[in-house]
C-alpha cells in the first residue's frame, strides 16, 4: 500500500496491499540475488561473518581502476588518430558510478564490438583493441563474482556476474548461468528462443507478432479470430474488461479494454521492473546453494515459474467501478495487488506515472516467486514490506541500464526533509513491532512510509551495501511467517539503537550528495 496522503484526509486502514491516491508528486517530497540460509526457526540467526566479502570489494575496486586506466590509454590513442567518437565511447564505456544509485545492465542480445562495413584500418583496429578490453574485463568480474558467491555475498556475486556479462556479451559461462541459449547469431532466454523459433518478433506498440503481420499491424489491421479487420472494429470487440486485449511476455499477462497499444507500453514497464528485482533480490527466489550449483555448471531456477496476472481498466471510474466488489473504499487507491486472485489491478493515469505500478507490481512479485504466508508483516516488521516497495519507484531505464535511487529521488528527499528538517523519526526498536494494521491506521502514517522508504535506501546503499544480502534474508523471513521483533537486530549483528546512530549518517552523508 502506497500512501500518499493529502494534510486534510486521515490515513485509510490497510486493506489487501493498495495504494493510496497521490495528490501530485507534491506530498510526496514532503513527506538486493537468493539467500535463505538460515536455519530459520524459532529465531533467525545472524549471517555468519564473510571475511571474504571486503577483500571481494577492495579487489573489485582495484581492478576497476586499473581497467579505467586501459581505457584511458586506448582513448588516448584515438585522440592520436582522429577517432574522434571511438574516443568518446571509450571514455564513456565504464560509467563512474553516482551516490546511492544502483545501475543494472540491460544485457544485448550480441556483441557491439565488431567493426561497421567499410571501417578504415583505425576503427577496425580500435574495435578489436576494445573488445580485448572487455574481454578481459568480463573474465576478470566473472572471477570476483565467483570470490564474492564464497564470502557467502550472492547479491554481489549476480551482481557482478551480469557486469561481466556486459562486458562480454558473448561470456559462455555467464550467460549459461543467467539462463540463455544461442540462437539465430545471438543470445536469447529460453522464451525469446521459442518466440523466434514460431517467427515471432517483439514489436513495441503490438507486442510479440508474427513477422508477416507486422506491416499489415501498422497500415491499421488486426488479425483476430482467424481473419483481419480494422483497427476501429477490433476496438469495439474489446470494449470492455472482459472482453479485453490479452498481451503475453515472459513474465506477465496483461488483460486491458484500453487499448492493445496501452497495455503493451504496461507489459514493458513490468517487465524492466521484474529485470531490476530478479537481480537486486536474486536471493529471494534462489538460494545460495542453488546459485553455487549454478555456477558450478547449472543455470538459475526460480523456485515458481508464473506469469504474473494484470488487470489494466481504461480509466478510473472503470477500476473504481469494478474494484468496490473487493474493497468498498478502493476510491482512495490508484493500484492495488489483490494475494487472493494473485493479481494486479491498475488503471491509465490521466498524467503518465509509473510510481504506483512499480509499487504494486514489486508487492506481486514478492509474493508470487516463493511460497510466502497469507498476511506477511501480521504481527511486526510490516515497514519493510512498504519500504522497499517505495524504494522500487525510482525505477527508470536510461542509457541501457535500469537505474534505481539517486541522491535526489522522491522517496529519500522526503526521508532527509522528516528526519534532518522536521526532526521526525520513530526508532527502529518501536518500528519492528508495528504489524501491517498497525501501520496503516497509525495518524503518523506519512512519515511512517517516509522513514520506511530511507531505512530501505540505508540497507541497500550505506556502507558499499554491506547490508544488501541481510535486507533479503530480512523479507525472506518476513514472506515465510518467521520474523520476530528482534529478527534485524539478530541478521544485521547490531541493536537497533547503533542502527539508528547509523541511519541518521547515511542520510546526512545524502545531503551532501555522497554515501560511504
């Protein structure tokens, strides 16, 4: 549930995981990888210590400054030659990364190094200069990825697994652990292979099409039940939810009466969601065990396979219309995830708006990619569950990467304006006690969600994410009904008080756009 609560309305109680209706962006500012490795029973107990883990990190570091050095050298070179945008890409190629953001690689289907037809000597010996480079690179982060699976740190471990993989679009290992095969000159998930095995191709407005349709699609056709029609009468026939259009990727099934256009545009959006949360919490679906046999020479299984089931109404009145048979007070709701149906309900925002799919949607997946209980956060610990589904909004795609976080992204904005301007905080030892009920109907709901989205950032960015790993045993113990209150203090090795202490430093470390 996501609210964000105009001054003049109390906060609506929890009900089946909805989010609230915004009043802009406005309120809003004022106001990672699979680990289940405990033997969770009674309690859950702390991680055992990886002295590995920071030797892992001070490596990674050493040779990402040696290899920055390379680059340099071959930029250099193309300076010499007049390569004036070889040089730049060089230069540009290992981003130097910002405060408290996470970058994700949207990995190509093919190498990009091979030098253009009719390429001069130059360029065609600066594309295989470059592509030794990466090369080697790709190796080098595959070794540290294996080092950091060892310091029992899987999170870093895919993390730099898919770093290599970038690198190295054709890297063998890599892309047999991440799941893909070969096919057609190039590197595809199992469902991609299938799709262009029946010559099917993604098409951005149409979804996945048969190749000779796709013409016919954008002179204004549609083939349905057997014959072809215009667009105007296939819209007709899909007038209403029930009737709606059916898009399928790999991990959705969107049912939309807007139009086929519309909920593609969604079905896309879901799908960078689920490439950025199968990395950040690769430890939820997959343990640690399972991803070493991965490497070992298997590839990484989700626990589930499902296609995740999304409802997408044209308009508000429509969603509001049909969602009061689950919850009378859905009008103060702008998305929702119904765990009964096991199924997201949303509609086309009047101003475009990602926020709240990215919200509802992060809750799906959570509770659909393992067996979970029916009421995680029943008793304690319900802040988390809200936090990181707040964290998970800042999702935005940019320069072939999915990027989450910044220094300047609405949800910390508003956890430094109440914690350092409003000196508002509730220590986490009163935190961890509130269940989901408790929460929801809490006055101080605003800046309860404020204070959930930044304690979300301090566990996923402080300290080079020393605490990334603990955050996903923290909701893995939450989603299988095993947490108590002490059950963060146990797996982080700390009472809360120092968290607290801690927190507050990562925030002002924020402030002044930079995070340790």
């Amino acid at each position: 549930m996501r609210p964000v609560h105009p001054p003049e309305l109390p906060a609506p109680p929890h009900f089946l995981c909805a989010s609230v209706v915004k009043t802009k962006r406005l309120l809003a500012t004022a106001a990672l990888s699979p680990l289940v490795l405990f033997a969770l029973v009674s309690v859950v107990r702390p991680a055992p210590a990886a002295p590995a883990a920071e030797d892992v990190t001070a490596a990674a570091a050493q040779l990402t400054a040696a290899y920055r050095t390379r680059l340099e050298a071959l930029a250099k070179w193309c300076d010499e030659h007049k390569l004036a945008e070889q040089a730049a890409r060089t230069r540009d190629w290992l981003r130097r990364p910002q405060p408290v953001t996470l970058e994700i690689p949207i990995l190509p289907s093919s190498p990009d190094w091979n030098p253009p037809a009719g390429a001069s000597p130059e360029v065609r010996e600066w594309c295989g200069r470059f592509r030794q480079l990466r090369e080697e690179r790709g190796q080098e982060l595959f070794e540290l990825a294996k080092q950091a699976l060892s310091g029992h740190r899987p999170t870093l471990a895919f993390e730099l697994l898919t770093s290599a993989v970038r690198e190295n679009p054709d890297h063998a290992e890599g892309r047999r652990i991440l799941g893909y095969e070969q096919f057609g000159g190039g590197w595809r998930t199992p469902y991609e292979a299938t799709q262009a095995r029946a010559r099917k191709v993604w098409h951005d407005k149409y979804g996945w099409l048969l190749a000779e349709r796709v013409a016919r699609y954008e002179a204004g056709e549609r083939y349905e039940l057997g014959h072809w029609s215009p667009a105007a009468d296939s819209a007709r026939r899909h007038g209403d939810i029930v009737h709606g259009w059916d898009i399928e990727t790999e991990h959705y099934h969107v049912r939309t009466d807007h139009s086929l256009e519309e909920g593609v545009r969604l079905a896309a959006r879901l799908e960078r969601l689920y490439r950025a949360w199968q990395q950040l919490f690769v430890a939820y679906y997959v343990s640690e065990a399972e991803l070493r046999r991965a490497f070992a020479g298997g590839t990484i299984e989700p626990r589930r396979r499902v296609r995740h089931q999304v409802t997408y109404f044209r308009n508000r009145d429509e969603y509001v219309a049909e969602m009061q048979k689950i919850d009378p007070r859905v009008g103060m709701t702008t998305g929702y995830y119904y765990p009964p149906q096991r199924k997201a309900f949303f509609f086309v925002p009047a101003e475009p708006d990602d926020s709240t799919v990215y919200h509802e949607a992060t809750h799906q997946l959570f509770g659909e990619m393992r067996p979970v209980v029916p009421l995680p956060g029943r008793e304690a610990n319900a802040w988390v569950l809200e936090g990181v589904a707040c964290f998970m909004e800042s999702l935005v795609e940019r320069d072939g990467f999915c990027v989450l976080g910044g220094v300047n992204a609405v949800r910390l904005s508003g956890a430094r304006q109440r914690l350092l301007v409003d000196s508002f905080y509730v220590p986490l030892a009163e935190l961890v006690g509130l269940s989901m009920e408790r929460l929801q109907s809490d006055q101080r709901i605003r800046g309860l969600y404020t204070e959930a989205s930044g304690l979300t950032y301090f566990l996923v960015f402080d300290g080079q994410g020393r605490f990334r790993d603990t955050l996903v045993a923290y909701l893995v113990a939450i989603y299988t009904g095993r947490d108590r209150t002490g059950t963060l203090a146990q797996l982080t090795g700390s009472d809360y008080s120092r968290l607290d202490a801690e927190y507050r430093a990562f925030v002002q470390s924020t402030a002044t756009g930079r995070s340790d």
